[in-house]
C-alpha cells in the first residue's frame, strides 16, 4: 500500500491530452538543449568536464557558446 501523504503526485490524475502537453513542452526544451545540425543532434556539454568550465558546446561546434568572463 503507498501513503498518499508522502507519495501524492498531482502529475498522476492528468488525463491523456493534459499529459500530451507536458510531453511536448518536455520535448521542446530538450530540443534547445540539442545541437541543431541534423548530421550531429548532441546535446550540449560543459567543457572542459574537470576545472574552470570554459565552454558549452556540442561535438561538431556549430553550437560553441564562452563562459569565460571578459577581462577588462
């Protein structure tokens, strides 16, 4: 038996198209995280995975956004 009280999820009572919403906004955020060159489609990654994180890219580089401050 589950304990409503801990485990309430509201989510659980969506009815089909109500659920269909949330998948495709779903989607659409995962599609801006995604690289837009159909030949690659990663997501994005920080890198470089350890240290400063300099750079938020994907594989091929169409998508290379710094996250190095400028110096002044």
């Amino acid at each position: 038996m589950i304990n409503k009280a801990v485990h309430y999820n509201a989510w659980a009572d969506l009815q089909s198209k109500e659920f269909a919403s949330v998948v495709s906004s779903f989607q659409q955020l995962l599609q801006l995280m995604q690289c837009p060159n159909t030949d690659c489609g990663e997501f994005l990654c920080v890198s470089p995975i350890k240290g400063d994180k300099e750079v938020l890219r994907c594989s091929c580089s169409a998508v290379s956004l710094n996250l190095v401050p400028k110096k002044n």
